[in-house]
C-alpha cells in the first residue's frame, strides 16, 4: 500500500491518465522509505506561448500563460500502523502569470490538503481534495495537459473544457469514503462543505453537500473500457429562497490499439455549470434552472505522438449562455517526464435571451510540460 495517498490523489490520477500510465505507477519522486513510512514529492510545471484572435473585440494578443493545469508541487506521506496505512497530501497550485500586472503577487491555491486511512475496507478521507462530481468528466479530459477555451482572466489558468462539456469538481472541504477495488468496480461517496447559493436574511445549509462517484473499467478482448456516473446535491434557503442543486455526470472511454473514444456529459438543475461558490453566484441563485452539455473526443496514439480531436457544449438556462469549443492538439513525449503540446482552439459564447455572441476567438498554444 506503498503511497497509496498518492496513487489515489486526484493530480497523480489525472497525470497517469492523461500519460496513458497506470494509477499503480509511482509518479512520486520518493525522497524517504525506511520501516513503513515514506516520503515523496510530485511536481507539474507548463508554460505556453498563446496568440489569441478575439473577433468579437476584434483584437489580437500574445501571451505566456500556462496551460489549464496550474504549476504544482506536491507532498505526500505515508505511513503502515497495524492493519492501516495512513497518508497524507498537501498541493500548492500557483500561477505564472504575475509579472506585468501584479508584480509581487503570485496567488497560491491549496486544492488538496488531506489524511486518508486505508484498510481491507476501503479508504477513508479527510480534509480539502477535488470533489466526486464531474471528477472523472475533467481527469479524463484527452486536452487535459493542453490549453483549452481562454480563461477567466489573464493571470489565471485557461479553462479547457469547464463550461464546454462539464462543470469543475471544486477541491472542497470532505469526508469521503471510497471502496476496495471489487474487479474494476469502485465506489466512492461523501459529505462536502455546501456552498451558500441563497445569500440574505436567514440563509443557511442544514445538511451538507453529498457527492459519490462511481467507476468500472474492464478489458474486453483487448479494448480498455472505463464507464463512471457521479452526482451531486445539495440545498440552501434564505428567509424567501430555497434552493435544491442537483447534478449527474456520466461518461464512457474505449481504448484499443492506440486508438481512444471519449464520450461524457452531465445535466443538472440549480447548480452553477462552471463553478459552484460563493465568488461566482455573489448574489445567490434565483431558481432551480437546467443546464446540460457534453464532450466527445477522439485520440490516436504512435509512438511519442499523440493526436487529439475534441468537440464540447454547454446549454446553460441557469448562467443564461451557450458555449462550444472544438480543439486539435498534438503532445509530443520527448521522454517520460518532459512533453511537447501544439493545440488549436475555437471558442464560441452566446447570450442565449438575446442570441448576442459574447465571445468568438480563436486560439494558437505552443507549449511545455515539465512533471515528477
């Protein structure tokens, strides 16, 4: 059970995945082992060259940003007590995009701060870790160490598929238990942190945020097969408001020969299609509106190339927007822990009261990618 806290972080999981690696492989440089306890450090490091042609501002910038992965470093702890293996994993996630406009002010983010308890049972989680919903929708993302549909801003990170065929699994406070592996069946379920979507008078949320996950993966004559179904919910109310957030995820990949099809979606009612949190709904919600999108994604692998070809919408009554964006990528692995990534974007938004296009640009992003 060596690192398990590691093998099942959701960084290691979506680094492996994206590599095509197994998850029991030790991505970890491992800095102590001696008497049961072990020590090791992770590391995810990416800039890319970005010339963007925004039609509808009907202007043209270049940039070095990084890629919709943030840079990371990470810890991770492990330590065989008895029948139990306890683990621990904190990540710091910070952007490079600090230099011109905010020169001494480089935002760190703690996404995962967490102890996990492993047995014949199972394991245990607690503290701060990606949520189960829309989890394996963006960890299986084919462009998922690529660039993506442009960010919410110019210092942060692109925002690749998020609100183009699934919402973000916001890292969140947890306790989260998930299944033994029972022949490619796992199960996974927990309590959350609820967001306060009915800010005002006598606002609260009596219960917590649920979410579960579950995942089969299975080789059928030699084609790879991983199904998953997530869900969320929860509810929050006001002196005049209540509010019931309901969301399921759902996807299917199938691998053989080099050759990957991805298909995933999700659907939901009086839940944010992007990000659930106080930051984006500072004025609560006002109803229990749909929303609903998809991604479909085709990959073929030879030798150190990889070639993608991905497609995802999102139809949002709630956010009151339509998006799409179609991308062509390209990574190179020069070896096991360097890579080259070449992508081209299309990126639509529309209003969809008015059927006014908000946004339309096009995206060129040449970039690397440093991990251990």
């Amino acid at each position: 059970m060596k690192n398990n806290n590691f093998r099942k972080s959701g960084l290691a999981v979506a680094m492996l995945a994206t590599m095509g690696v197994s998850a029991g492989a030790n991505a970890a440089i491992e800095l102590y082992n001696e008497d049961g306890t072990s020590f090791s450090v992770d590391g995810y490091f990416n800039a890319f060259y970005v010339n963007r042609d925004d039609k509808v501002g009907d202007v043209r910038n270049s940039d070095v940003k990084m890629g919709f992965l943030p840079n990371t470093i990470g810890f991770n702890f492990s330590k065989e007590i008895g029948e139990l293996t306890l683990g621990g994993r904190s990540s710091f996630w910070s952007t490079i995009n600090d230099s011109m406009e905010s020169p001494t002010d480089t935002a760190i983010d703690v996404r995962q701060l967490y102890a996990t308890v492993d047995g014949s049972f199972g394991q245990v989680l607690i503290g701060k870790d990606f949520g189960l919903y829309a989890r394996s929708n963006i960890f299986l993302d084919e462009i998922l160490m690529g660039f993506g549909s442009p960010g919410a801003s110019s210092t942060g990170v692109s925002f690749g598929n998020i609100r183009t065929g699934y919402p973000y699994p916001n890292p969140s406070a947890q306790i989260t238990y998930r299944s033994p592996d029972m022949a490619g069946l796992n199960v996974a379920a927990g309590i959350f942190e609820p967001a306060n979507t009915t800010p005002g008078a006598q606002s609260e949320q009596s219960a917590p945020r649920f979410e579960a996950e579950v995942t089969y993966s299975a080789d059928l004559n030699g084609v790879a097969l991983t199904g998953w179904v997530n869900g969320r919910h929860q509810s929050s109310e006001n002196a005049t408001t209540k509010i019931d957030s309901r969301g399921v995820g759902y996807g299917l990949k199938a691998s053989v020969a080099g050759f990957s099809l991805t298909a995933s979606g999700f659907t939901s009612k009086g839940d944010v299609p992007i990000l659930i949190n106080e930051a984006t709904i500072p004025t609560g919600l006002s109803s229990e509106e749909d929303a609903d999108g998809y991604l479909l994604q085709a990959s073929y692998t030879l030798g150190a190339n990889r070639f993608v070809v991905s497609y995802g919408e999102t139809d949002s009554d709630q956010g009151n927007f339509e998006t799409e964006n179609t991308s062509f990528a390209v990574f190179h692995d020069v070896n096991s822990n360097f890579k080259l990534v070449a992508e081209y974007n299309m990126f639509e938004q529309e209003t969809k009261s008015t059927g006014v296009k908000t946004a339309d640009a096009n995206t060129l992003a040449l970039g690397a990618v440093v991990m251990f």
